[in-house]
C-alpha cells in the first residue's frame, strides 16, 4: 500500500507537471507566433487607413488557441490521484497516529500500526511514539553530559543530588486525549515537571542518610506511586522508576563518612563483647556441666556402696555357715599337715642322713678328679714349654713377634724372608726399621738371617 501511495502521488506530479507543460508551451508557441508576424509587417501609405490590414492581423494572432480544456482535464486528472493518494495512510511499526478532523476536532479511536484510510483535505494525522522512553536526571552535573541534574531539599535543609531514570509510554488507547488537551511534547511539557517536583514534594519529609541508604527503597517506591499515579491521569503508563546515585554534600559525606567508621567501630566492639559473653555463658555452661557430672558420680558412687553393703550383708547370712565349715576343715587340715610333717620328718632325716653319704662319695670323687686333672695339665705345660724353648732356640724373633702381638689391637704384624732375594722387599723393610725406630724390631741375625719380622701401628 504505501508504493500504491506514492506511485499515486507520482503520477499526480505527472499530470500537474504535464498540464503545466502544456499550457507554458501553448504560451510560448503564441508569443513567438505574435513576434514572428511582427517583424513580418511592412510600411504603409500615410494616407492608407490601418483598419484595412487590421482585420487580417488579428486573424493572424488568434490562429493559436492555448488549450486550457486538456490542461484542465489533466489537472483534473491528477487531483483525482493525489486526493486518492493523500487518503491511503501508512503507521511504521511503533507509531500510533490520530486523526484530526478540520471541521469535528479530534477524532476517537487510534490508528495503529499498518494501512489505514483517511478523508484528505478534510483530516490531518498526528503521529505519536508509542515505544517506551526514558527520562533520566543525573545527580552532579557532568562535562559533556545532556541530563538536567535534580536537586532535592532534605529534612534538614541540605540539597541533595538525585539520580533518577524514569521508564514510560503513551496509552495508545488515549492519544485522542493527549492530542486534544496536553501540551506537546509530553516529554518536556508533563513527564519532567511531574517527575521532578515528586521528588521535590517527597524528599523533605526524610534526612540525609534515610535518602542515602536507611529509607532509600521506600523514598523510590512512594515516589514511584505518585509520579504513576499523577501520569496516570494524563494517559501516560509509567513502568518503572528507578533511583541511581545520590550524591550528597561534601561536607556531610566526609562527616558520614567518619560516623560510619565510629559506628562499625561501636559495631566491632559490641560484636567482641558480646564474644566474650558468649564464651562466659559456654564456660559457665562447661562448669555446670562438670559440676552436675560429679554430682552424678557421687550419687552413683554412694548408690552402689549401699548395695555393696546390702550385698554384703545379705551374703553374711549364707557365709557364716561356710566360715565354721572352712573353720573345721581347716582344723582337720592342719592336724593332716602335723601328721603329713611329723611323717615327712622321719622321711626327711633318713634323706639326709643318705644324702650326706652321698655326698662325701661325690666330694672324693671329685678330689681325684681335681688330682688327675692338675697332674695332666702340668705335664702338659711342661711339654708345651719343651716346644717353645725349643721353637725359640730354633727362630729368636718369636719373642719380638709374640710381644709384638701382645702390645695392642693398632699393630699390624708383617713377616717376609729376609734371605735378600727379592730385593725390593728387602729395602723397603731396611729403610721402614730405620726410620721407625723403637717403632720396629729388626732381626740381629743381620742380613744374612732366613726371616725377618717388622711391626708398625
């Protein structure tokens, strides 16, 4: 519809232009025909009268006839299509449009969005926006910012910065109402003055910290119902307001700032004490406890030395009879054990009296066994030194390597022939007994002997 709509009002400038065309050109053909048969007039006689040729000239003139029949019907034409044309209307999404009557006013009803048609030349149209839209106020006022900055008087006199975003739209149901009786446009002429003098109207009934952070919600919400409710009646929905930053005096803040700081220290404080009140109750609670738990103890401890008692005197009863019993049982006993040892007497002398011979038997026996042994033993050292004088007759160094030996665990004991035939050997060991000293021991048989001994820690 809406390229019916132009294309109608195309062909209208189509025909007004060529009815235009038309007429000009017919206008331009007829002057240049007048200029053209007057420089074709000749001079005449003085005495010739001009109403002769006057007759002809005119003839001459009127020969081309302006046709202001088809430019008429032309025009016609393309006011039929224009008029067509104006009435197709066409909303775009997100507008609403009202018709405006030249002769009743405004119309009822809204037209949304899509093709509609209207009388032309009779109604005009008024569009209007029906998205949302946002008013919004900032709370100082920024470099390069647009936003008109909202001030408030508190309770105490102070002005108060008030960030506030607004969120609304027209009732499309209602635009005949905004048309006929509110100022336009709504924006600047409604929403702002009520936004702003309700906030105005509502913060001197709080003081700075309500509006800063104790009542904040509520000084937004009693806010928002009176701008819905005084929008309201201009048919204007208000979704939602919100409440940015409030920026206060810096003064106050800095003041704030400090109280803020006392009162979490008071905080701090109240929450330490109310630690140690807490740990006095639990230390208290612990002491009860341990108090009641020893209670318990006592009473259970004397409760069962009473029934030990009653057990003990209950078990007297059947023990008594038991008593005289082992009483007598025990005198049998005891007369059973004096004969037992009366008995084991005899017994036990006689065990002596043969264990004392057996005895002296042992000893004599032992005595030559001692005897035998002392004799062996003798002639066998007597035998052993045979062999040592004799091994020592036949090689003298067993003496020097036997003390050797004995003299600690450090000395380590070397013996190699000293008959000189491994040569290297034979002056190592010469060179070592020279430098050692009363360290080594050399063999006084000099080098001629068969065997040599040394010792070195």
């Amino acid at each position: 519809m809406l390229f019916l709509k132009y294309m109608l009002l195309v062909i209208y400038s189509g025909f007004l232009v060529c009815a235009a065309a038309m007429v000009l050109y017919d206008v331009y053909l007829a002057f240049e025909l007048d200029r053209i048969l007057r420089r074709g007039e000749r001079p005449t006689d003085a005495a010739e009268p001009d109403q002769t040729r006057l007759p002809a000239r005119v003839g001459l003139r009127t020969r081309r006839v302006i046709r202001w029949n088809a430019a008429a019907k032309l025009m016609c034409i393309g006011a039929a299509l224009g008029l067509l044309g104006s009435s197709i209307l066409v909303v775009p999404d997100g507008m609403a449009a009202v018709r405006v009557s030249q002769i009743s006013g405004v119309r009822p009803g809204a037209l949304y969005p899509g093709t509609h048609l209207v009388l032309p030349l009779v109604d005009r149209v008024a569009f209007f926006d029906i998205r949302d839209r946002v008013f919004a106020t900032a709370a100082f006022e920024l470099r390069g910012e647009k936003l008109e900055v909202l001030n408030v008087q508190t309770r105490e006199g102070l002005s108060v910065g008030v960030a506030v975003t607004v969120r609304y739209r027209v009732d499309p149901k209602r635009l005949d109402y905004i048309q006929a009786n509110l100022p336009q446009p709504v924006d600047q002429e409604i929403v702002a003055p009520v936004v702003v003098s309700a906030f105005h109207e509502l913060a001197p009934n709080y003081v700075v910290r309500d509006v800063f952070a104790v009542k904040r919600e509520e000084f937004r919400a009693r806010a928002a119902q009176l701008i819905t409710s005084r929008l309201a009646g201009d048919a204007i929905v208000v979704k939602e307001v919100l409440l940015g930053k409030v920026e206060l005096p810096e003064e106050y803040a800095k003041g704030l700032e400090d109280l803020l700081l006392k009162e979490q220290e008071d905080d701090r404080t109240s929450v330490d004490a109310e630690i140690e009140q807490k740990r006095v109750a639990i230390a208290e609670s612990q002491a009860e406890a341990a108090k009641a738990r020893e209670v318990k103890h006592a009473e259970g401890d004397a409760e069962s030395q009473v029934i030990m008692a009653k057990a003990q005197s209950d078990a007297m009863h059947y023990t008594l009879p038991l008593k005289q019993k082992q009483i007598e049982q025990s005198r049998l006993e005891a007369q059973a054990r004096k004969e037992a040892t009366i008995q084991n007497a005899d017994a036990d002398a006689q065990a002596k009296v043969i264990d004392s011979k057996a005895e002296q038997q042992r000893q004599n026996l032992l005595a030559e066994a001692e005897a035998n042994r002392i004799r062996i033993t003798s002639q066998a050292q007597a035998e052993q030194m045979q062999l040592q004088a004799a091994a020592l007759k036949a090689n003298p160094l067993l003496v020097q390597f036997t003390v050797a030996q004995r003299l600690s665990d450090r000395v380590q004991i070397m013996m190699v022939p000293n008959d000189g035939k491994f040569f290297f050997t034979n002056d190592v060991l010469r060179s070592a007994m020279a430098n050692d000293g009363p360290a080594g021991a050399r063999s006084p048989a000099g080098p001629d002997s068969s065997e040599g001994a040394t010792t070195k820690p």
